[in-house]
DNA sequence: TGATTACTTGAACGATAGTACAACTAGAAC
DNA sequence: GTTCTAGTTGTACTATCGTTCAAGTAATCA
C-alpha cells in the first residue's frame, strides 16, 4: 500500500497495483459466485472499473482465471514455505494452515479448489494447481523418507481440506493433527478384511 | 433396455426413460467440458432431443444439475453398498473403487467432484454432495469404531481420488490400499517437530 | 513545451444463454 | 370413433456473454 518508488516507474507500478485489484476482484468473485460467476463484467464491476480495462490487462478470460489461480498458490506456497523454514512443530503449522479453511482462510480455499477443478480440463491451469500438492509434499519430506507416508500425508491434507469447505467438519487444529499424523506414520498392524 | 412393463403404463415408462437419457447426456457434457458447460442447448443437442424437451423434463438448470449429481451418487451409494454387504477385503474393495478413478471411472468421479464443488455454493446440491463421504464413513464403520480413524479413511479416499483426477498420481491398487491402511489404523509413536 | 506511451473509456458486434409458449403428435381411456 | 393428456417441436424474447475498437486522458520523456 506505501507508495515508495512510484517515482522510479509510475506507469507501471500503477500497472501491477491495477493487475492486482483485478486478481482480488476475480476471486472475491470466485468466492461468493464459484468460477462460473467470473466474466469480464463481473470482474469489473467488482473492481469499479470499466469491463474493457479488464480485457486490457487480461486480453482473454482464462489469463485471468490462470493469474487468479496462481495468485492463491503464491499465498499457500509462501504459508507452507514458512513452516518448512520455520522452527517450530511443522505438521501442527500444517493442521493450522488447514484448520484454517473453516474460517479466516475458507475465500481462499474455496478459490483453490473451485479452480483446481477447473485445472482438470484446462491444460494452462494444471501446472498451477499442482503446486499446493508439491508444496505439502514438501513439508512432509522433512517429517519422513517414505513415499507412501508422504503420498498419504498429502491425500489426507487434500481430503481434510474437502471436509471442511464441503461437509462443515470439526476443525480443530489438534484434532487435524492427529489425524495427519495417522497418515504420516508408519502402521505396525496389517488388517485384514 | 428391456421394454418389460411398458404395457402397463408406456407413458410414464417413456418419460422415465427420457429423464435418464437426459440425465446421462448431462453427464457425459459435465465429463467433456466440465459443469459450466452444461446448459440446456448442449444438454438437448448432446442427448439428440430439442432444447424445449429438456427443460420439459427439468425446468431450470439447477434441477438438472441436482438430478445428475443425484444420479452419480446412486451409482456409488451402490457400489459401495455391495462392498460393505460383500464377504471379501472391504478396504481392498474401497481401494479398488477409488483406483476405477483413472481408467473407466474417471468420468465418473470427474463429474462427482465437478458437482461436489459445485455444491459448496448451491444449497441444494449439498446434501447429495454429502451422501458420498457418508458412505464411504458408513464403510469405515465396519472396520473400526475409533471415529478420528473413520475421518481419517474418508479424508484419505477423498484426497487419493484428487491425486489421481487432478494430478495424475499413480492408482494401483495395492498402492491405494496401503495408504488408505495407514489412515484407519491407530498409531503407535508420537512424532514431535 | 510537444511527443510519447500507458492507461482508460463508452459503445458496439455477433454469439449464446435461460426460458416461455403456442402448436403438433401419439398413445391411453372411454 | 372421440377425448384427453403426456410428450414433443419450432420459434422467439430478452439478457448477458467475450471481445473489439476508435477515441480520450494523463503521466513521462526529450
């Protein structure tokens, strides 16, 4: 929000501050509307500005969509970044991150997921959503060496998160935890049918 | 197919069968093209009928789309329903279900999460949305009375479906069944940092 | 200063959307 | 047969869509 180095580039600092707006627009609308509910006009009304400067700085809707999409990934790569460099307990860092989605952070999660969905048929999308999945699977390979753990760790990540934006369940951080740590650990039983 | 019991009342017989062609048309254009292609023309032209046809049937989209959601949850309300009622491995059985999801599943569970997300914001489509967990939770029942280790299945089937929809990941089933193991069992160890 | 360039506007084009509706068909009931 | 009704069609209305474009404004540069 400073206005520092204006000075130095004006027109297109103004350029990304505009950039900008119109992202947060898309995905206020995403939000409350679902991808679907994202057109030229939407978005610019949203961001109180004419429907052809959208298309000036995003010539189609799917530069758009794939700008939104990436903007979120930025947020959770850069969260999930944190924990990882971090020095506390990372899997609570991560029930945190994900307990979140009840609350503060459900906009940005239902975002992901609405254009996660959309990645599958949009080829331009899908390298983007993978990143969430990368990221976890980061963290949780600083927690084991197993790729089994970590293949579960991030379905149980992915599969909470669902949980929580579509059934309403409990989300407490402790109580994510322990369940993600289920998935990371290694079982000593086998069941059997 | 058989026309049996079409003497007894041919009409209501006809316009059954015209609702599930519909109703197999929208799903087919939710697969291709994703749910916001489904409107009423693409829906008529993909099911060879007229578009006044289908909003005969189902007068606006959103009675459409709940149907077809409707639809693909019978479909694995069954299926899993016959592996609960079943003799052999249960979670060989979820296992194998979840790993249809890349070969000849794959429309299926496209389509079920295209219109799970899709019901984050339709209050009518959220308790269909939610029928699938339920069964899948229903499942867990039987093999365990530790109800954080039945969120924890149903988190890891619904995240091991993601991977595999979204992100390609592998589907093996023996691979799948492992995972979802590790999420039903009850861990030993603590891990702390 | 004038020239340049990024930014912004309003209007418009063709395409497609949801939906409504009057007319037509065909099988069931009498 | 006639009547009735579910099923079916073609057409049309209004709204909104993505996108384009010529024209206008304002900040920067020489």
């Amino acid at each position: 929000m400073n206005d520092e180095s204006e000075h130095i580039d004006g027109r297109k600092a103004r350029g990304n501050r505009r950039r900008a707006e119109i992202i947060d627009a898309t995905l206020a609308i995403v939000t409350r509307d679902g991808a679907a509910g994202v057109t030229h006009r939407t978005v610019a009304k949203q961001a109180g500005i004419t429907t052809s400067l959208s298309t000036y700085y995003f010539a189609t809707l799917d530069d758009l969509l794939v700008a939104a999409l990436s903007s979120v990934a930025d947020t959770y790569t850069t969260c999930i970044r944190q924990i990882i460099d971090g020095p506390g307990d990372k899997l609570r860092g991560l029930a945190e991150l994900i307990a979140e989605s009840a609350g503060p952070g459900r906009e940005r999660a239902l975002a992901e997921r609405e254009l996660s969905t959309l990645a599958a048929r949009r080829p331009a999308l899908a390298p983007v959503a993978r990143r969430w999945r990368e990221n976890i699977a980061e963290l949780a390979a600083t927690l084991t060496d197993d790729p089994e753990a970590i293949a579960a760790l991030v379905a149980a990540s992915d599969g909470l998160c669902t949980a929580i934006l579509i059934d309403n369940a409990p989300a407490d951080t402790d109580y994510v935890r322990r369940i993600l740590t289920r998935a990371i650990h290694a079982h000593r039983d086998t069941v059997v049918s």
